[in-house]
C-alpha cells in the first residue's frame, strides 16, 4: 500500500511544514544509499504527503553531494506519484524580483559532478526531456501560487550551476546572454531522475537575490538568501498547502510513461542484480 501520493523536497530554509498532521520518521534504505535525511510521512490538507529536506536537517549536504538518486528513489518507493520542489533562486532577470516566485518551466544543465541517471552498469536507457518539469504539476502551482498574492511567474528558463560557490559576474552575464531567468544549485539531477521514475515534478522557486549581474544590487551572500528566504518560507507553505489538494486523481501526462520506449538494452542482457536494484523503475517494462 502506498505510504503517499505527494512527495515534498525542500529546499534551503526549509526544513519541516507545519500544519501535517499524524506525521512519523522513516528512514528509507535504497540500492543508492541513504536519501539525505529521514522522511517525514504525515497528512496536509488530509492528502498523503512524504517530506524530505533536500540538505538534511541543519543543512548538512552540499548541492554537489546532495543523493539525488537515493531520495528520489525513496520517494517512489513509498508510492510517491507527484514531487513538488522548493528551491531558492537568483534572479537573472529585472523584472523578477527578490520575494517573488517563479514556476520555471525549461532547465539549462552547468552541472558536471554529478550522477544524473539511474542507468549504467549494463543497462541503457533514454529518456525524452524536452519540457523537464510537469505542465499539469506546474500549472497547480501556478494557479496556487496565485492565491497568496505574491508576484509570481509562469515560465522561466533555469540555470542549474554546480555551486557551491555563486557564480562570477562573467558567468551571469553569460547567463543573461542566454536569456535565463533564474539560477539555482539543486534541479538537477532532480528532475531528470524523476522523469526517470516517472513522476510528475515542478519547481516552486523563491527568488531571494539578484545573482551578480545586477551592479546597482548588493551582491548575493548566503547571508542575504537566508534573510528574503525567512519572508518567502510562509508563502511557499501556503502554495503547498493549497496545491495538494487541487492534483487530480489520475495523471494523463508525458511523465506516467517516459519510459515505455526508453530502455534499448535487450532484457536479456541487462545484469540480474542491475535488474533487481532497478526493478522498482523498470518492473513494468523489464521482467
């Protein structure tokens, strides 16, 4: 029986939500080792949610460290179907401003340390990613977005730079170029895993600063993304709260079957135990 149906990742500042409800801890062991922390199964809004802080409770894991495949295999594990992502971001643009939200809707990937599949050792698998996050889970989000009165906007193109460090003024100008909208450290691999597992994904991005581009701006600290995030935590809890209870019951969409035509390894030479560490994401498709 599935343990819950909305799996939450928050991100920096984070780190519980209050309001769930008949909550316990688990602690979740995966063929990729351990998730970052352990999972916080409860009710919000009387709908089944499995909530992970991203870094760990105390902000532990650096994004570059962060075991994206353990959590994200966690989570499906339990049942989870929809993953809502909370992250902090720089904004790469001036009409989005520090304090209000973005539902992204495109990634560009900077990252270079990190596993980003759950494939290899003897199994090969492609899967397409031309729109990365869910356009029904990011609509909800939108749309519940809405409703809090903040200033937030449909789309953007993210940046996922490696970090930790923040970036250059050459590199978010380079950025800008591009025509990103906002910058962060931890959507991928995320989001190409969940896409993986098959579950839906989005992104509620708090924006706390004006990267470096922005001469005028004091540049980006740590200092100042903890400050605007502490004001923007409270919206992004209200946004959770009321997007859980708009997701339908069924999903129609590109990520329920992303793998159907992605495995190219034949079935018989895929080693048995890749099979069986892998057979939570493949078992319908591989036997």
């Amino acid at each position: 029986m599935a343990e819950a149906k909305v799996g939450i990742i928050g991100g920096t500042g984070l780190y519980e939500i209050e309001g769930m409800t008949d909550t316990k801890e688990i602690k979740v062991k995966t063929p990729f080792g351990d998730p970052s922390d352990a999972i916080t199964l409860g009710n919000l809004e009387e709908v089944k949610v499995a909530f992970l802080p991203r870094h760990g409770k105390g902000h532990r894991i650096s994004p570059t460290e962060l075991p994206a495949r353990a959590n994200i295999y966690a989570l499906k594990s339990l049942g989870v179907e929809w993953i809502i992502s909370v992250a902090t971001v720089g904004s790469l643009k001036e009409k989005i401003k520090p304090l209000d939200i973005v539902i992204p809707d495109q990634l560009i990937d900077r990252t270079f340390l990190r596993p980003s599949t759950f494939f290899g050792r003897g199994i090969v698998g492609h899967i397409p990613f031309a729109e990365p996050f869910c356009p029904i889970l990011s609509n909800i989000l939108y749309e519940s977005a809405r409703t809090t009165g903040v200033e937030v906007h449909d789309g953007g193109t993210c940046i996922t730079m490696e970090g930790p460090q923040f970036s250059t003024r050459a590199e978010s100008e380079l950025y800008r170029s591009w025509a990103a909208d906002i910058i962060f450290m931890t959507g991928l691999p995320e989001a190409k895993l969940a896409r993986e597992a098959e579950i839906c994904y989005a992104t509620i991005a708090i924006v706390t600063d004006y990267d470096c581009w922005k001469e005028a701006f004091e540049t980006v600290s740590a200092e100042m993304v903890i400050a605007n995030l502490k004001q923007s935590a409270e919206t992004a809890k209200k946004i959770l709260r009321n997007a859980v209870t708009r997701l339908p019951q069924t999903r129609d969409c590109v990520c329920t079957n992303a793998l159907q035509n992605a495995i190219i390894t034949p079935p018989e030479l895929i080693p048995e135990q890749v099979k069986k560490d892998l057979e939570l994401i493949i078992g319908k498709y591989i036997k």
